[in-house]
C-alpha cells in the first residue's frame, strides 16, 4: 500500500451510523470543526439574461420564518469564558422527563456536525446562572430503536420501500445516502469547490442523460438541491424529533417560557456557511413561529463550548485527575469527522466557577477522521480492484473519491466493517495484527496476493497506519503550530507553560492518535486528557453557554436582515443577451447596464461587525485621464415576494435606492496601481477592485467599503483616499 495524495474520510461511526451498531459516548467518532480563513466570495446568487429571477437559495414560505421582535442571534467571539456545570450522567428516553414550571426558561442546544448531529434541552429559572450538567438531557430518541447523544448527519431522497425514514440511521436498502454535506457549505466559498459540487451532480444524475430522467419518474435518487437545501432538509428532521420531545409537556405553558437557541459552528468558517447553517435551523423550524418568548439564537464556536464543558468535567467529574488549576494552561484538541480545532486556554479562576480565557489565535485543518475513509476508497480504487472493479462497490466513481457524496448500500457495508476497525485501531502490531472485511458477493471467488483471499480483503497494523498517517502528521502539526506561536507570544508576559492537552471529539476517541501525539509532545512535558464524554462536549459545552448566558460577555451582537438588498452595477456580458447593453469606452468590452447583484437575502444573518459579514468584490475601471470618483448604489427589493428583477429600470415601482455610497480614487498614484491593456481598449486602463460589506444596526441598513486593507467607507478623519 503506497501513500497517495488524496485526502481521508470519516468520523469513526459514519458508516456504523447506517447499521444497527451502537457506540457509547466514551467510544464513538463524532464530527466537528472547520477550516479556513474567512475567503473572498463571489455574490450568493447567479444572475440570467432574462428580466426577472426567481430567488433559488431557501425557496420557503417567509411565514415559516417569523422571529419575535426581542430575538436576535449572537455570535461567540469573546476572549473570556466562564461558566458552571456539574455531573453528566445517562439520559434516558423522551419519557424521562423533568418537571417544568412558570419562572422557568428553555435553553436548546443544536451541534451539527460532518457526521452526527446532536440536540440538548435545559430547562432552568430564569434568573438561574448555573445548573448540573443531570440538568441538560441531551435528545437520544431518533430514529426507531436508535438511541444515541447524537444522530447521524445522513439523508436520502430515495423513496423508500416501507417503513423507513431515509435520515440518520433508517435507510432503505437500495438508498443513495447524502452525506458529510456539512463540508460542502464551506466547500461552496471557492470556484473550485462550486465546480466540483456540479460535476458531482452531474455524475449522481448520470450526466443528465434522457435515460436516467425517464427511469427517475420525476424522483431521482441523487437530488439536484444545493448542499445548504439538503441541510435545510435533514434539520426539519431533527426539528420533528425536538417538537415530538417538547410535545409531551403542557402545551401553554411550554409557549409561555423564554427561550434560547445556541447553534454551534466551527472555530474559523466562512459567512456563508455559517449563513447557510442559520437559515437552515430557522427555517426548520428553531424560530418566534414555533417559540413565541424566542429572546436570543446565538452562534457559537464549537471550541468555547467544549472548553467549558471539558475544563468543568475534569475538574468536577474526574477530581483524582485533576489537571487544572488557576493560571494553567492548556491546549483544546477538538478533532472530529470532517475538521480538526486547536484553541490554547488559560484558567484564570477555579472557584467559586471556572473562569477561562482564549489565548493566541485557534487554528482549523480539514483532517478530520472522514478523510480516512476517502483514503481506504481511493486505495481500493487506484491500487487494489482497479476503476472497473471498484464501480461494482460504488457507481459513479472513477472520477473522483469524495468525503462529502453519497453513498450506496454495498459501500455502505464495506466501510461499516472498515469503521469498526480504525475505531478499534491502536497502531500496537500484536493487538492490530490483522483486520478482515468481507467483500460483497461480486467479489466472491476475488484473490489478490497479501491483500484479498476469496472475497476476504485483509489489512495489517502497518496498512492501517499509512491510512491514518496524513490525517495524524496534520494535527500534530497543527497542535505543534498551536504550542510554538502561544509560548512564543506570551513567554514574556508570565503565562505559565502548556502543561495539557484535551482531546475532545470523535477522533479524538482514538487510541492511535492520543498515542501519537503523547508521544510527539512528552519530550515538552505535555499529558494528554480525555473525558469520558469527550463525543458530546461540544453540545453539552453550548447548552452551559446558554445557562449561563448572563456571565459571558463581549459577544457580536446579530439579527436577520428583514428585505432583500442587492448591488446595481455594470457587468460584461455577450452581445446581445440581454437588455440595457452597451459597449464599454475604458475596456471595449460589452457590458450590461445596472445588472443587480442580489447580496443579501431576506432572512439572512445580519452582524454588527463588517468583519464577520458578506464579503462582495466590486471592480472600478478608470483611465489616467479620467474622473476617478463612483457610486455604489444599494437596493432594496419592495415586494413580499421573492421574485427578484435582474435590473433596475427607470422609476421601477419594486426597488428603493436605499444607499448610495461615494468612493474615489482620485488621490491614488497610478504607479501604484496594475495597469491593464485588452484587445478592445483604445489605451491602457487601471482597475481597483473593493470589497463590500453590509450590516444591521439599530434597525438599519449600514455599509462598509474596503480597498487595500483600509477602510475607505465609512469615511474617517483624513477623508477619501
């Protein structure tokens, strides 16, 4: 087995996830984080040559979507964290249920994750700022007899044969499963990502050929909706399963309580992922509809919410193992399916209640443990069966091998097998001698020298660590990474070294990687921690956070944007595909006249601050002898509807110029400037290229321009550029 340069898939029991094994919450793979710095992005929607569009992201009732008045969203950017639990403990069935009273207040807790996605219920006075963690019941009544913290993140729109669900664990035989669609919401930031999310698609849909569609009657199995749709989808599940739960008590009453809602999202992630996560949980149905006392949703970075659920259970659940005290700090591991987190923390206080603070920058990789399964596939693939071969296991694959795809019932059988194995993995030759999976029946009589026996595929230790080794090299890396840039920054300010390591997540379960990197880090004196619900910390960490909301400060205040906004600008089209078209003087090109850019959909997420929002990229073209000053004209779409024009027209009755944004460049040197030249320009011509942000404030519409790392809109003392 060669090493290839593919990455891996998988978070321990993705593919168990569709059978009927169970893992304990001390032993199963989870999900978790995600990558990246926040990316430039191109603007959410296409636009056509025709005159109107119909808006395609989230194409719901608005009346699904009703938030009261008071609620608002927050996202979790504090530096300090402090909060108080108590024990955990075994959370029964629906049935176990806690009484509930007038003076209370709900708190739901919501973690979707690559592979598993979980749900905590609180229920605490109002003025209550602490609670045991036997307080939080973390949903496990799923699917049929699947009783677990948390559900898998899995979907089919196969229609099924009888009685079963197509989501989490209940799958028809013949289902094609959508799964890790989780890293496609981010995976849709890059041109590449959008690109290979089609190609994707055409593959599922057999290239669109007239066959399929005629066979589909309409239903394909493979669905044409965008990732965040297919999201929207399965929440509207995990809402059901909530609801079902929440139906058992005193309806009145239930609707009379305030509540909170905390999503939780990964440490770095794009706007439009955490956009897309948003919309889906309220569209499902987490909204001032369904909860009329809704006061707040708030987002927050799945590292906080395990730092506080992790540093508090070692310290009250496990106290002969106690590892911190005041003025330690330690390393967070958070290393799930799909990415892995590393946050250094520090502990300013241990009494009366843990008190904890960020130090350094968090740094995310996609290595997560799904990356393991692309790993064995594309061995399967490129060096065992062959493509032909390796289609009879999975149709549709000789182009790529992906993590985030669907899956088919023989797959889904072999990987199973293969999950068990690297959950069981401990990289010890004389405990990991040989591993077995069975085939399917195709390849019965199959013998391939060391590796196939009639049908029977076998690995060793050493197969089972060239399979691991990418992931593993990454995040030791990135917790090396974590340890230099912290002591390296804080060593003359008196913080004390890095004495700790906790690894919560699902990967974080695994034996070989907590062996790996003891080994690694032991020269530096550095032990490694897990708690024993190490697969949950992150949902149990976010619903303390709502406990506790009152003691956790400097949070980013958000809402959801009330009305469509777009841009009105110029842009290059073909001759003669659409209306308002004219010939462009500066670059000879053909341009079309006012085209609108629809940036911001009813129902988004709104922040404060320009820095976490909607990056849009606007291009101004000049030459050196001309005016230098523009304006950028912000719209807002008037209608209830969402049948949004392409372009503004004059005095068209269904858009209001809401802002109007003067930037200049006429004190910026050209020599300073790229200087362009195209085969329809009469001479050269300059382009800056700025971004725009828009933001809700005191209930209106704010803009921020950027050039050049500098504000340049607003303007501040010192003018325009």
């Amino acid at each position: 087995m060669s090493r290839h340069n593919h990455n891996l898939f998988d978070s321990a029991n993705a593919y168990s996830m569709y059978g009927n094994s169970r893992r304990s919450d001390a032993s199963s793979m989870s999900d978790e984080p995600f990558p990246g710095p926040r990316e430039f992005t191109l603007p959410l929607h296409t636009q056509t040559s025709s005159d109107r569009i119909s808006s395609s992201d989230f194409n719901e009732s608005e009346e699904q979507y009703t938030h009261s008045r008071a609620a608002s969203s927050t996202f979790q950017r504090s530096s300090k964290i402090s909060s108080a639990t108590s024990n955990s403990g075994d959370y029964g069935d629906a049935t176990n249920l806690v009484a509930i009273t007038e003076g209370q207040r709900l708190v739901i807790a919501i973690d979707y994750g690559t592979t598993f996605t979980g749900v905590a219920i609180v229920f605490v006075p109002v003025d209550e700022k602490t609670a045991k963690l036997s307080d939080i019941k973390v949903l496990r009544e799923w699917n049929s007899s699947y009783n677990e913290d948390k559900v898998p993140s899995a979907y089919s729109y196969t229609k099924p044969r009888a009685s079963e669900e197509q989501w989490g664990t209940s799958f028809s035989e013949d289902a094609e499963i959508m799964v890790y669609t989780k890293l496609e919401l981010d995976a849709q930031e890059s041109v590449i990502g959008e690109l290979d999310m089609i190609l994707d698609n055409l593959d599922g849909m057999k290239d669109l050929s007239s066959e399929y569609v005629v066979s589909s009657k309409g239903e394909p199995d493979y669905t044409p909706k965008k990732p965040d749709l297919v999201v929207l989808d399965y929440m509207k599940k995990i809402f059901e399963r909530v609801w079902k739960y929440l139906g058992v008590y005193d309806q009145a009453l239930l609707l009379s309580l305030p509540v909170d809602i905390i999503i939780t999202h990964p440490v770095v992630w794009s706007y439009r992922a955490r956009n897309a996560t948003y919309r889906a949980v309220t569209l499902a149905g987490f909204n001032g509809d369904k909860f009329p006392r809704l006061e707040n949703i708030k987002m927050l970075a799945e590292p906080e919410a395990a730092a506080v659920y992790t540093a508090r259970y070692l310290k009250e659940e496990e106290p002969d193992k106690t590892v911190l005290e005041k003025n330690d700090t330690f390393i967070l591991c958070d290393a799930g399916g799909g990415t892995v987190d590393v946050v250094t923390f520090r502990v300013l206080e241990t009494e009366p209640s843990l008190e904890l603070e960020q130090i350094g920058e968090p740094h995310s990789r996609k290595c997560g443990s799904v990356f393991i399964d692309g790993e064995f596939k594309t061995w399967l693939r490129d060096e065992l069966l062959g493509p032909d071969d390796y289609e009879k296991l999975e149709p549709n694959s000789k182009k790529r091998i992906k993590p985030h795809s669907t899956t088919g019932r023989k797959m889904r059988d072999v990987m199973k097998s293969f999950v068990e194995h690297k959950c069981r993995f401990t990289g010890d030759e004389k405990a990991d001698h040989r591993f077995t999976i069975e085939l399917p029946a195709e390849f019965e009589g199959l013998s391939i020298q060391d590796y196939v026996d009639e049908g029977l595929l076998k690995l060793d230790c050493n197969d089972m660590m060239l399979l691991f080794e990418k992931c593993v090299d990454e995040i030791v890396a990135l917790v090396k990474r974590q340890e230099k840039e912290v002591m390296t920054k804080y060593d003359d300010q008196g913080i004390a070294r890095i004495k700790s390591i906790l690894m919560i997540g699902g990967f974080g379960e695994s034996i070989f990687l907590q062996n790996v990197i003891r080994e690694q880090m032991e020269v530096n004196d550095i032990t490694i921690h897990r708690p024993a619900t190490s697969w949950s910390a992150v949902l149990r960490g976010a619903a303390l956070y709502g406990i506790d909301k009152s003691r956790l400060k400097n949070y980013v205040r958000t809402q959801r944007f009330p009305n469509y906004y777009a841009v009105a600008r110029d842009t290059e089209e073909t001759q003669g595909a659409g209306l308002a078209q004219y010939q462009d003087p500066i670059t000879g090109k053909f341009m079309g006249k006012s085209r609108l850019t629809w940036i911001v959909h009813r129902g988004d997420l709104a922040f404060e601050d320009w820095n976490l929002s909607q990056e849009t990229l606007l291009a101004f073209t000049f030459r050196e002898n001309d005016e230098k000053n523009f304006t950028i004209s912000i719209y807002k779409y008037l209608r209830k509807d969402n049948i949004l024009p392409t372009r503004v027209r004059p005095n068209d009755p269904e858009l209001e110029n809401v802002l109007a944004i003067p930037i200049s460049f006429s004190n910026v040197k050209l020599d300073s400037l790229d200087m362009y030249k195209s085969s329809g320009a009469r001479e050269p011509y300059y382009q800056c290229v700025v971004s725009l942000y828009l933001t809700w404030r005191n209930e209106s519409l704010e803009a921020t321009v950027v050039w050049n790392n500098n504000v340049i809109y607003p303007v501040t003392a010192g003018g325009m550029i």
